[in-house]
C-alpha cells in the first residue's frame, strides 16, 4: 500500500487508537508530521512507525509519547538512534510490545547503563523486534526483561549464533522466535534447552539465492527443537537440506502440531542421506499430527507424497505446493481427500485440467485455488467457468489474451475464488474472467 502522509490529517484524529502504517509505502509532505498531534491528545495504544525510511522528529515523538498512558504497543523506524530509546522506555514503562530502532552505537558504558535500566523499568514487557544493525555489546542490555517475554522477533537481525545463544538462554518463556538462519543448529540446540514453552518457531534465510550455505543450519536443529519444545505447535523453516528420518522424528516428537512449513531452498532437493525423495517423510508428518491444519511442501516430492495427504490429512485447512508431483493424479488426491480443505496454492507443478474438473465441485467448499506455471489449459478454464458458476475463475496471462492463443495452450496462472457477489469488474488488463455469461467477460 503507497500512503500519502499529509499531517492535517492528524488533527482531527482525537480519538485515534491505533496507527499502523506497517507493510506501507509512506511520503512524507509535511515535515515534522508527529508534531500535528495535539497537545491534549492522549488516546494512543498503538503506534508503529517500522515502515519508515527517514528521520522523525525525536522530540514530538517523545512528547506524544510520554502523554499517551495507555500506549501498549510501539514500533520505530531504524532511525531512531539507540541512544534516544532509553528516554522513550521511561516515559512508557507500560509497553508490551516493542520495536527497536537501530540497535547500533558507539559502545559507551552510559548508554548502555541508561539503557539497561530503562529496560528493566518496562515490566509488561512482553513482545521485542525489531533490532537492526546490531552492535552485540548492547545485547545485554536487554536481559532483565527477557524471563518475562512471550514473542522474539529477530527476522531482521544478523545476529551472529554465539550472541544468540546468550540471548535465548535468558528467554526460558518465550513462545514465538522468528530469527535468521544466523542462529544455526547450535543455537537451535540452546533454545530447545531454555525455552520448554515454545509454541511457534520460523526461521528465516539470510542469504536465498546463495549458491552454497552460509551457515552451519541443517535438519538437526529442527530435530532438537522438536525434542526439547513439547508444546511447539507451529514451524516455518529455511534449510538447504533434509531428511526423511529426520521428517519422521519430528513427527514422532511432535503430533501436536498443526502448521509444519518447509521450505528447502533448492527446488527438486532429495533426502540427502538417501537420494530418494522425501514423500515418507512428510508422510509421517500428515499421519502422526492429527490436528494439522497447514502444510507447505519442498523438497523432491512423487505423486506418492499426495496420497498420504489425501489419506491423513483431514483436518489440513490450507497446502501449498511447489516443484512437486509427477501428473495429475497427486491433485486427485489432495482435491478428493481433503475434506477440510480451503485454501490451495501450487506453483510449478504438473497438474492440469483431468483433476482440476473431475473435482470442479470440491472448489465450492474452498476459499481459494491458486496455480501457477502448471498445466491448466485456457479451454479447462473457460469449462470450469461454466460449470461452476458461484465460483470466479480467473485467467491471468501477460502475454497476452489467452483467446488468441489455441485452447489447449496452457495458461500462466489462474485464480478461483468463492463469491456471491459475481464477477468483478476492477481487473487490471492482463486479468480474464470465465463467467458463465460470455456477457459478463472481459477481454
């Protein structure tokens, strides 16, 4: 979202609770814009300014701050200095969540005391992120408050594995991490060690398009955490390797979970013990975790891998599959098998129009199919459109209308969704819609 940041938008907002302006793209047209909060304003409980890419005025920050008693939440831009955080910790010691700015200074014995004690001052605290540029000296800082946090987000941090071992060493209650690949299976050995209330776990490349790894991160840490994490209930994990004996005992470890995302970052990867693909393994993960309610697949990945999930995966509400499958037989048995089904997303995977319209009625159950760079043809499309004419089919092709081209000819990426409402009409050019009245297409 590209937001145009006008401050005069600001001054009528007395009863502003929340401003959020995450995930946005903000310009700036007025200048110091934080300053157009009125003095007697005090109503705000959240403020996030992550998105930011320049200098805010530190001085009204501080001001609306320090008068907001309800404030909960605060995340800052890389621009505020580390130096300036212990004066807004003071002023709001009630925060449960916060974002850092840079976390990056001249190592100086004062603002590293200011700093820890205004930490230890923040007894709600909660929920840290944030942490860019990291000077590791200043880590310890943070220590005082970290028995008590529930979420570490450090997925923007290149914080090295020794420094993050210290630092999850001291979060015996943490339940969410989300951390780069930096922590490498050792500091994944110390966090399945400390953190017995673990519940949610991702773990994020810092080099993906990197020919070789760049750090010492394989299965085992995964393993470990398995291990030592009895209530972790949901993974999101980058690795360049993976085995399925290792699939399996996770599994074993952890039946409770209920969102398993694996993502190996070279497509087509196979068990790298066995060379064999890992359809057991993630066969066990369908079989032994019951309550699973999310799954992403990699790795390479036969037909077979469908049918288990088919079979065992009742309850599984949302799959996503890449580089995977030998025909249209592993899309038979995930439409035909799943009966909870409702959001699927397939990049680059054989499957075309057999399964896609002997299940056409299994859609109607669902949210949501999306497939790219399969081998859907634009006649399957228009057939399905007919067929199903409570569902919006759409065709998106920017080479061009698919109407131009043979039927048979395969088609870049199609969007079926549920609606009541009918076909939409805001499509950007290169959208086609397969309504059931050829009245109602764009072309």
């Amino acid at each position: 979202m590209v937001f145009i940041f006008a401050s005069c938008f600001l001054v009528p907002c007395r009863n502003l609770r929340e401003l959020d302006l995450g995930e946005s793209e903000v310009e700036d047209l007025s200048g110091h814009w934080l300053s157009r909060f009125p003095d007697n304003y005090t109503s705000m409980v959240s403020l996030n300014i992550a998105c930011l890419g320049w200098e805010v005025s530190f001085s009204a920050l501080e001001r609306l701050v320090g008068r907001c008693p309800n404030l909960r939440t605060l995340r800052l831009n890389r621009a505020v200095p580390l130096d300036k955080l212990a004066n807004l910790l003071c002023r709001a010691p009630q925060l449960v969540e916060l974002g850092t700015g840079a976390y990056s200074s001249e190592l100086r014995p004062d603002v590293f005391s200011n700093l820890s004690g205004a930490f230890s001052g923040c007894k709600e605290l909660k929920s840290l992120s944030g942490f860019w540029d990291v000077v590791p000296g200043y880590l310890p800082a943070v220590y005082p408050i970290c028995s008590k946090l529930k979420s570490l987000n450090l997925s923007y941090a290149t914080i090295q594995s020794p420094e993050l071992i210290k630092l999850v060493s001291q979060c015996q209650n943490l339940q969410r991490l989300w951390v780069l690949d930096y922590i490498e299976d050792a500091g994944l050995d110390a966090l399945a060690a400390s953190c017995k209330d673990l519940r949610e776990l991702r773990v994020f490349p810092s080099d993906p398009f990197g020919q070789e790894p760049n750090v010492p991160l394989t299965e085992q840490g995964l393993v470990s955490v398995s291990e030592g994490c009895p209530k972790l209930q949901s993974v999101l994990y980058f690795c360049r390797q993976m085995s399925n004996a290792a699939l399996m005992t996770i599994a074993r470890n952890r039946p409770n979970m209920t969102r398993f995302r694996l993502c190996i970052i070279e497509p087509h990867t196979p068990d790298y013990l066995t060379l064999q693909p890992l359809d057991v393994g993630f066969g066990a993960i369908v079989e032994h975790c019951k309550d699973l309610r999310r799954l992403s697949l990699s790795g390479l990945l036969t037909d077979r891998v469908f049918e288990y999930i088919g079979t065992h995966a009742k309850k599984l509400e949302m799959l996503s599959v890449a580089f995977a499958g030998e025909s249209d037989l592993g899309l038979h048995h995930i439409l035909s098998g799943c009966d909870n089904l409702r959001k699927l997303e397939i990049r680059d995977c054989p499957f075309g129009d057999k399964a896609l319209l002997a299940n056409a009625a299994k859609l109607e159950t669902m949210r949501s199919l999306w497939m790219s760079s399969c081998s859907v043809s634009f006649g399957a499309c228009k057939l399905l459109g007919q067929k199903m004419p409570g569902l919006n089919v759409e065709v998106i092709d920017e080479r061009g209308p698919p109407d131009l081209r043979p039927e048979s000819c395969p088609i870049d990426k199609l969007y079926v969704y549920r609606t009541v409402s009918g076909p939409r009409f805001d499509m950007p050019g290169f959208v086609w819609t397969m309504a059931e009245n050829p009245a109602l297409r764009l072309s």
